[in-house]
C-alpha cells in the first residue's frame, strides 16, 4: 500500500502546493490504468474488497456495495436478495461481515444498522446507526449520543431548485440549477439532532481513511458533469470530455490530500487551484466557491440515518435559500 502524502502547510508556497496535486493526480490516475479489476458501481480501485452472500458477487467496493443495499437490497449484477457482504478492512486486511438491514417502512422509523467487526465471520456483533456510522467513516464528531430525527423547518421561497427526483437526469438537472443561479446550500450546525459533524475532515484523516475518498468521489462524480456535461456527439469527443471529468476528479481528491478546506488560507489555496476549471460550460462564470461550499458540506454530512451515505439521501434533506439571496451573493 502507497504511503499517504503529506499534507503541506497553509502557508506554503502555492507553486509547491499545486507541484504536490499534480504529482498526486498523475501517480493516482496512472494507478488506476493499470486496475484491471475496479469496482463494478464505481468503476474505481476497490479499497475494501466485498462479497455478496448468498450469491458470492465480488468486484465490489465495501462502501458502494453499503450504499446500494441501502436502497436496493439486491445484488448489482445479479438481483439475487443479499443478506449479507464479506468485505476485507483496507487498514487491518481482517475480514469482516456486514448485515444488510431491511429497509425503513416509514421515514419516521428508520431501519437500525447492524455491522459485523468480528474476526470470526460467524460472530456478529449488532450495532446502533452512530456506531455503523463511526466505523465507516472515523470517529471525526465528539458527538457521543445517538442523534434524533426532528424535522427541521425549511425556508419559504418561491424559486426554491426543483425538487428532488430520483432518476439520475432529474438530479443533473437540480444541481445545474444551483449552479447556475449561485444558490449555496444553508450551514447546518453540528448536534445530537443533526447528520452534520462539526468540521471537514483533515487532509492527514482523508489520505488514511479510503472509505471517506470514495465517499468524496461519490458526490465529485456528479457534480463534475454539470462543469464536463455529459454528450451524445462523436465518440472522440465524448471521450475527451469524460477524460477530463476524470482527470478533474482525481485533482480535486489529490487537493484535499493536501489541503484544508477548513482553515481560510486552505481555502484560498483550494480556490486558486480549481478556478480555472470550475466554470459554467454556457456561460463561463466562475463557481469555484460555490463548488468548494458543496463539497466541504457534503463531507460534513454523516448521512440519513447516519451510516446511511447517498446522493439520494443529501439531495432529500439539502437545503437552499431562495433565488433572490443566491443571485445576490
């Protein structure tokens, strides 16, 4: 295994700063050519390795293969019911089992996870959706009690995004929306009561922890489309344009390896690094720090019910100011 990068000071030199994401960038795109067996949701490289049971589907990330049970309890390729995934831990190489939970009859009443870190595969131990959540992702919240599902009270407007939906052109299109009419979504604090941790996770937690990069990858994934749209023109050119979606993507994981995104200056930096590539494809406006307030509220966000990471799940609890106060920031 590749040892992590080194995060770099926030007051580094930015030509020393943007040598680093490059070299990164480079070394991780080059790794994942030569992966000849990635995943087959994400089509990334599998950090933790997962199995189907009973119908012992593999070529499976641990957390693409959690968050497709979560919604779908059937195998990818397959639609064999799975009740259970073998995966292997990236960190300690143990094998573990993870229970699939059956899915909530109501959203007042979610489904309790259950998570397996036995050694033994026939030892299961049963644990509550803020240990599941904790075990996925670290323990990056001094949160230390289950939290609460209240209905928070949204706010009024007349030009909120479309709703939600759950075909994957709808959701394009929603966030097409946002960025263009410059909507940031609303700060939700960190409680007992809410899927928020306190702060972004730190460049030296990101690098260590391969379950929270596929989950930054997961949202990237999308939202890059609305900068590299998807096309139907000709191949080459379609190649081209999804070339450099990935290229993006990989850049984008390799900044924040090394980078805060937390602290002002990190920031600063992260914003000099990605403004000449986060710009609206019709009009060229720059959504750069509209680009980075998504991204660093989305690694905030624990998941509902925390454990429980989707693009569904964020689209569903978002929430947007009105087009007037987004037109004027």
């Amino acid at each position: 295994m590749a040892e992590p990068p080194i995060p770099l000071p926030d007051d580094a030199n930015p030509a020393d700063i943007k040598s680093q994401v490059l070299q990164l960038t480079l070394t991780s795109i080059q790794s994942s050519d030569s992966d000849e067996n990635p995943c087959v949701i994400c089509l990334e490289t599998i950090t933790s390795p997962s199995t189907a049971l009973p119908c012992g589907h593999s070529n499976y990330d641990f957390l693409c293969l959690a968050s497709w049970l979560q919604q779908r309890p059937f195998c990818p390729l397959c639609k064999t019911g799975v009740t259970q995934v073998r995966y292997t831990d990236a960190d300690t190489q143990n094998e573990h089992l993870y229970n699939v939970p059956p899915l909530a009859p109501t959203p007042e009443q979610p489904a309790r996870q259950t998570v397996s870190r036995a050694t033994n595969p026939a030892d299961v131990l049963q644990l509550g959706p803020l240990d599941f959540e904790r075990y996925l992702f670290g323990d990056v919240t001094s949160i230390q009690v289950p939290p609460v599902r209240r209905n928070l009270r949204r706010r009024q407007s007349n030009h909120q995004p479309p709703p939600p939906s759950s075909t994957p052109d709808q959701a394009l299109q929603q966030r097409q929306h946002i960025y263009r009419h410059n909507l940031f979504s609303l700060h939700i604090g960190s409680s007992p009561h809410t899927s928020y941790s306190p702060s972004v996770p730190s460049p030296a937690v990101l690098s260590s922890t391969p379950h929270l990069l596929s989950k930054a990858r997961l949202f990237l994934r999308r939202e890059l489309q609305v900068f590299f749209p998807p096309t139907t023109a000709a191949p080459s050119t379609g190649d081209s344009i999804h070339q450099n979606r990935e290229f993006l993507l990989e850049y984008v994981i390799a900044m924040v390896k090394t980078v805060d995104l937390q602290s002002p200056s990190g920031a600063a930096h992260a914003e000099n690094l990605l403004r000449d590539y986060i710009t609206l494809p019709d009009t060229g406006d720059d959504r750069t720090a509209l680009f980075l307030h998504e991204l660093k509220n989305w690694m905030r966000w624990r998941g509902e019910p925390p454990g429980n990471v989707s693009l569904e799940g964020w689209d569903r609890g978002v929430q947007y100011p009105s087009l007037d106060e987004g037109r004027k920031r």
